[in-house]
C-alpha cells in the first residue's frame, strides 16, 4: 500500500452522492470563478502568444480553447485555458499548498470532459477528487516546499489534474497510479519566475502535464507505486523531509471544506489583498488624498517578500506583485479591478509618487507566525499634519472566514465575461452554471465560450 495506490483507489471509488453537499457548493463557485476570468484573460498577451503555440503545434482537433473557435489536442487546450485562467492573477487560492487549485485541475477536467462528453456531474467529481489528491499530499510537504522557492501551484498542480483526467479517462488503479507517478516527474516552476509569463505558463503547464500524464499512462508507461514517498521521491525532493507512511485520510474531511478556498476581490498577488482590505476600510472612514499623506507603512508576514517581488513595476504583470503599486492606486483612483493594470498607471505621476511613500517592512509580531499564505498586514499612515492612521487585517475578504456571498461570485463573474460576451450569453452562462448538476454534456457550456 502506498501513497499513490490509496489515492487512486479512493478516487475510483468515491462517487458524487458520498462528496458533502457543502464541498459541491463550493466547487461550483470555484467553476463559475475560473470560467469568468479566463474568458477575461483570453486577451492577455501571454493568452494569445500561447494560444498561437496551441494552435500551431496541434496535430488533432479535441478540446476547445476557451474565448476561441480553435479545438486543439487535449493537452494543448489544457496548457492555453490554464494560462489565461492565471493570466490576470485573479483565480483563487489555497492555504494548503499557498498555490492556486483550480487553474490546475479544472483546464485538464474540461479538455477531457470535452472529448467523452462528461456531464456537468462528471465535471464537478472529477474536480473535487483532483483537488483533494494534491491537497493532502500537499499538506504532507507544506510550508517547506514553498520556502524552499518552488511555485506551489505548479509541483501539486501536475498530481490534481492527472488524477481527474484519469478519472474522466476511466483508467483502472494501476493506470492512474502510473498517471500520478508520471506527474510527480513533471512537477515544477520557480517563484523566481513571479511578475512575467511565466508565472502564468506554470498554471497551464501544470494542467498539461496532468492530461499528458494520463496519456502517456493510457499508452503503457509505468512509474514507482512509491514515488510520493520512497527515498528521493516527490516529498524528499521538493521538502527536504522524509516521509515513509502517512494516513492521509481522504475525503475525512475533504480539504475543501476543512481549509476551504479563497476567491480573490482583487486582479493581483493575494499577499496582497489583506494590506488592501486594511486601506480601503480606512478610505471608507476617511477622506485621504495622496498630496496629504506623508508616509505609508505596511508591516506583513514573511512569504510578502518572497511573493511581492516587483518595487517599482515596469508592466502590467509585475504590477500585480508590488505592494507599492496596488496601495498607491487604491489611494490616487480610489479602487482596485482589472482596468486599473495599465502602463498608463504605471507611469502616473501622482502614482509613481504615491509609490515613493510606501514601504513595506517585515513586521516582528507577524514574523513570529511563520511562512503562512494569509498574508496579515499593518498599516501606519502618516499624514502631513502629523496625523497618525492604523489598521490591521488578519484576513481578506474572499476567505472562508469572511466569504464572498453567492451574489458577489456572480457579480464578478459577469464583470469579466460581459467584456468578451453579448449580456444574453452572459446570463444564460451564469444560469447552466448555478446548475451544472443538470447539465448533461459540458459541450453544451464550453463551446459558448467563444469571441
């Protein structure tokens, strides 16, 4: 009995009625979620490059590439719709692995869903079963991995997303074990790489690598039955520990429900969004404008600069990893969406200044907590007159603890989709999806999404 062998066997036969209804709710906010944004991120320049590379190297027509006419091989439409699902940093997040779930696993279920014409059932069990296969194997291996500099996202991504392809494939348990192990062998991505394309490539790779795991699986390679834990295997390598048994518990209770996923309010880094919660419930209190504010402060954890590598952003992508930036924005425009990662805004004059005034510090009481995904943060503002305003936030709006209503997933879901789709569309979407469950092929849903 090894790792591998007991994921698959749960997940072969853990059918939709045995996953809590709660776990179903949140997947189909998660659906809904990455849907939306991926429509609005089919425009991004990494979107399109990519999709160009999707287009030019398929040898087959098998999945669609959302926001597009264009059917590609299976593994590329994974690979285009991961990467516009990142491409705005805005799909949500999970404390467990401190990496971004859905963009991983969901691309993968729908290239495959597409090509067995799985049900909007089959779309939401593969899905939860693919998260919750990387999540507890990430909590094996959590926080050292990611304080070890791998982007999280894309070392657990790889397992999540060949577990539901296989799933979706029908494999047998010694297929979807060789499934997995392959993906652990494909498993990777550097948070060097944060504020470029590349960050975004590492979310459609690690999808990619899911569905060519399961192929190559499909075709007759094998891989170890212990390749999560023997000696040199995926936990030692990416975390340094060493891990000969583990009870994992599966679906006891499902990660979803026990950690729970975070929706994003804002299009950037969530190290982010805590600090930018702290500012804007101080806006909402008072009238402050940039000319009167003399200093910035805000006090975070340790992964902030690990994640918010980008000071003094030169585009757009490395906007979404400054901490300088969103917080001067959100003091000169008085909010944070997706209009606002400009270069226009980059090179605004009262922005930039805005910018010389903040400065991020390693806060000492923060500090003592850890390598934690949450991202607290202090602010201290300093005005002119001498003035002296401060807030903290432990947690942004968008966790479990402070959830987004159904009404705000929608709200954002249309703000996305009503920039590339006709409002009609829209809302016949937003209907299939609030029911996915009756949905009897996921053709019905995925060839609306197309410009």
């Amino acid at each position: 009995m090894t790792i591998l062998h007991d994921a698959a066997e749960f997940a072969r036969h853990t059918k939709l009625e045995d996953i809590p209804g709660s776990a179903i709710q949140v997947s189909k906010s998660a659906i809904i979620d990455f849907l939306g944004i991926t429509l609005a991120g089919t425009r991004e320049a990494v979107s399109v490059k990519i999709r160009d590379y999707a287009i030019q190297n398929s040898a087959r027509k098998e999945s669609r590439i959302l926001g597009t006419h264009h059917l590609v091989v299976g593994e590329l439409a994974a690979l285009a719709n991961g990467v516009a699902g990142h491409a705005l940093d805005f799909d949500d997040t999970s404390w467990t692995t401190i990496g971004h779930p859905t963009v991983t696993v969901l691309p993968a279920v729908l290239a495959i869903g597409e090509l067995v014409n799985a049900s909007g059932c089959d779309i939401i069990r593969s899905y939860l079963l693919g998260v919750e296969i990387q999540h507890k194997i990430a909590s094996l291996m959590m926080p050292e991995t990611s304080e070890h500099g791998w982007h999280t996202t894309s070392v657990f991504g790889p397992l999540g997303a060949a577990a539901a392809s296989a799933l979706l494939f029908e494999c047998d348990t010694q297929m979807m074990i060789s499934a997995l192990g392959i993906a652990a062998s494909k498993a990777g991505g550097l948070r060097s790489n944060f504020g470029t394309m590349t960050k975004a490539y590492h979310a459609g790779m690690s999808a990619m690598n899911g569905v060519m795991a399961t192929r190559l699986a499909q075709s007759g390679i094998t891989a170890s039955l212990s390749a999560i834990e023997a000696e040199d295997g995926f936990i030692q390598t990416f975390s340094g520990k060493r891990i000969d048994q583990a009870a994992l518990n599966w679906g006891d209770p499902w990660d979803i429900i026990e950690n729970g996923l975070v929706f994003k309010k804002y299009p950037c880094c969530s190290g982010t969004h805590p600090a930018l919660d702290c500012l804007f419930e101080i806006l909402n209190q008072e009238t402050i404008s940039d000319q009167l504010i003399s200093s910035l402060e805000v006090g975070v954890s340790q992964l902030a600069f690990k994640e918010l590598v980008s000071s003094d952003p030169g585009t757009p992508l490395e906007a979404r990893f400054s901490m300088e930036f969103v917080l001067a924005v959100a003091i000169v425009v008085g909010k944070l969406s997706l209009e606002e990662f400009t270069i226009a805004n980059i090179k605004n004059h009262r922005i930039q200044s805005m910018m010389s005034k903040v400065k991020m510090v390693l806060d000492p009481e923060l500090a003592k907590l850890g390598f934690i995904g949450t991202a607290p943060a202090k602010l201290k503002i300093v005005l002119k007159n001498g003035r002296t305003l401060t807030n903290r936030c432990n947690l942004a709006k968008g966790n479990p603890e402070k959830p987004f209503n159904e009404n705000e997933i929608e709200e954002k879901f249309i703000n996305c989709t009503s920039k590339v789709l006709p409002e009609n569309e829209v809302n016949k979407l937003l209907k299939n999806l609030s029911s996915l469950e009756a949905i009897k092929n996921i053709n019905q849903i995925t060839s609306v999404f197309q410009n």
